[in-house]
C-alpha cells in the first residue's frame, strides 16, 4: 500500500475504522505526536483504557516486550491499544536475528525479524502505533517491503523553509483568526521550521484572540518577545534594501541582547539568504513565474529577492559568502582569540553594505 496522508489517517480514525497497526516515521514530529495523541485518546473509552491501552518507550522497552504486549487479547473490550513512542531507540528494532528451522533431513538457519514476523500476522484487535521519530527505516529491506504491504505507513516530512508561512497562516485560518503577512513571516523566520514550537507560539497568540481577529506584528512582540522592528527579518529588509541607517539600528541592538540574537543564528539565517540570492541573480529567466518555480518561493520572498538582486551583484555577493566563511571561523575564536560578537557583527555589516 502507498503511504497515507495525515489527513486521510485522521478522517478513518474518526470514521472509526482502525488498522492493526500504524507506522510512523521521518524528520517531523509534530504530525507523528498528533496522529499518536489521537489514537491515544479516541480509540478506547475511558473506561476501556485502564486495562487495554499501552504507552511504551523507546528507551524502557525492548522488542520482545513490545511483541508480546501486541499478542495480548483486550479485556472485556474489542480492542487494545499499544503506541510505542520513541521507537527510534528500541536497540535492532527493525533488525533481523537468526533461528534454526527443521526440515526433513536438516536443519536450516535464516534471518527474521520478529516485528516483521508480527506485521505479517498482526493481531485482529489490537491497534499498535510505532512512533519512528527524526529517521526513516531502510526502504530496501525487508521489513519496510511488508509494513508497507500489511500496515497503514506515514512519512511525515519537514515543511520546506520557503512554505513554513503558508503552512502557519493556513494554520490560523482553521482556526478561524486572521495574521498579518509581517507577522507570519517575523514568526518563520525567528522559529523555523520547528512545527511543535510554532504550534506552541500561536496559541499563545490566539488564546488572546477573538475570532475573525488579526494578529499583528504587535501581538508578536507582546506575547512571544520577538522585536517588531529588531529581528533578522528587518535586518534582512534593511541589507536588500540598502537601508544603512535601519541595519545598523538592527545589529546594534542584536549585540545588546545577545542571548535572543546569537550571532551564529544570525550568521546562518545571512549565509541561507545569500546563498538564495547568489542562486537568483545565475539565473538566466528572472521573470517571476519562472523564479518562483524554479527556486520556490512565495511572492513576498520574490518582491525581497528582486530588490536584493539590484542592489548587490554576483561579484558582490561572492565575496559576501567569503565574508560569512571568515566570520564564521572568527565567531569561533579560531585564532585563540575570544572574540567580541557584537563588534563583529558590526564588521561584518559594514563589509556586506559597503
């Protein structure tokens, strides 16, 4: 079977119709916690759960344990639930070991994996839930060859840095609470693609919201502390625009507050966005649906590249990427030196817009 989408495993699940078990795996784990918490607290009711429902972990459970606990059959209840959280740390989870089978005239060794063994005849009323966080397993093996046939599968994949805004502002829109574009972008780019943190950032805002209410840059400060006009995302406005004034305001404030704004945060997020621009101005059709296309972006990131592209050519902007690899080796006090950030920064700056 093809992997599911989340939100066909979730439409079942409320439809009621449960597998015998459920693999979860890959870099996010924001989607692998929902699809796990759901199971967790829809399946049974409350007073099915005491007897019948499960919680393991990875680091406390071994693979023995976690096959015998899904052979077992519910108590006065039509299922039993097993989630096995953190599954990733289960030692040789997905390995194989090795048992003698006898034949008529001999006795033959060969490899199986116990959890492919169970996959393979999986017990009718239990519903096991493998949570497989931050890797995938092999494709190649044997393994994934039959949870594939025999289990509901779910990849659930990092949201690409050019999508985390629509992703949050699809987000709040199901919620029913409207967000400044600035806002949504201050919030992306302060957090990252870290969905569980994001998650945890917006409702703070919309718990302080009415419905059909906009959350405005404002609102940001006010509840998650990040600075409406001293962030990277000003910064990086202020350095495509060539604005002096405002970037040094920006990197001024950043070396007063080092804590919220590390300089090898800022370092990173400078060195992505160049690099972005750098890869802009090689290409040959700059019109904006070719570049949105080819370097997938949204419009406003298309507005910001365009201005950056006028104001900074491939010249300067090879020698900008040198700048970023030499502070970056100073900011590590390479030299034996231990460095003052702040002035850095300040150096570095200076060098970018000059």
């Amino acid at each position: 079977m093809p992997r599911e989408s989340f939100e066909n495993i979730i439409k079942s699940l409320k439809e009621r119709k449960f597998a015998p078990i459920y693999f979860l795996e890959g870099e996010e784990p924001y989607y692998i916690d929902k699809i796990a918490d759901y199971i967790e607290n829809n399946v049974l009711d409350e007073s099915e759960r005491e007897f019948n429902q499960t919680v393991l972990y990875g680091k406390d459970t071994d693979l023995i344990s976690l096959i015998s606990a899904a052979k077992r059959f519910p108590m006065m209840a039509d299922k039993q639930v097993i989630i096995v959280r953190e599954a990733q740390e289960i030692k040789n989870l997905t390995g194989t070991i090795s048992i003698n089978i006898k034949s008529k005239n001999k006795k033959k060794e060969t490899e199986i994996s116990p959890l492919e063994e169970y996959v393979l005849k999986p017990l009718p009323s239990t519903v096991l839930v493998i949570c497989y966080k931050y890797k995938t397993i092999d494709r190649r093996t044997s393994i994934a060859k039959s949870l594939d046939k025999n289990a509901i599968t779910f990849l659930s994949e990092k949201v690409k840095d050019y999508k985390l805004a629509e992703w949050i502002t699809k987000y709040i829109q199901q919620k029913n609470i409207k967000m400044n574009g600035k806002a949504v972008q201050m919030l992306a780019d302060h957090i990252g693609n870290d969905l569980s943190r994001i998650v945890n950032e917006l409702n703070k805002l919309i718990i302080n919201k009415k419905e059909q209410e906009e959350i405005s840059p404002d609102d940001i400060q006010q509840y998650i502390g990040i600075s409406k006009d001293f962030n990277i995302f000003e910064l990086q406005n202020a350095i495509a625009q060539k604005d002096i004034l405002k970037a040094n305001r920006i990197i001024d404030y950043f070396a007063q507050n080092p804590k919220e704004h590390p300089f090898e945060m800022n370092l990173a997020v400078l060195y992505t966005y160049f690099s972005k621009l750098l890869y802009y101005q090689s290409l040959p059709d700059k019109s904006a649906q070719a570049v949105m296309s080819q370097m997938k972006l949204s419009f406003p990131q298309l507005k910001d590249l365009e201005t950056a592209g006028r104001n900074y050519s491939m010249e300067k902007l090879v020698r900008i990427i040198g700048y970023l690899h030499d502070y970056d080796m100073r900011g590590k006090g390479l030299d034996g030196i231990q460095p003052d950030k702040g002035e850095l920064m300040r150096e570095m700056l200076f060098k970018i817009l000059h």
